[in-house]
C-alpha cells in the first residue's frame, strides 16, 4: 500500500473512530436521561 492509500485509511478509520465515540456519547447521554426520569416518577 502506497502513503496515499495509508494516508486514505487513516482518514477512514478517524471518521469511523469519531463516529462510534459520538454513538457511545449519545448513548450515555439517554442513559443519564432516562435515569434522571425515572428518579423523578418515584
């Protein structure tokens, strides 16, 4: 593989790298979310 095709998929992998932390950051954020809900129906 060339330093252009490196280059092209280390890229790639911080896209998807960014993009698995924000799903994980969305999921813990609805986490806190329903937690605090269901403290406040009790």
């Amino acid at each position: 593989m060339g330093a252009i095709g490196e280059q092209v998929l280390a890229e790639e992998l911080g896209e998807v790298a960014a993009k698995v932390l924000h799903e994980l950051r969305y999921e813990e954020a609805e986490a806190r979310s329903r937690n605090q809900r269901d403290e406040l129906m009790r």
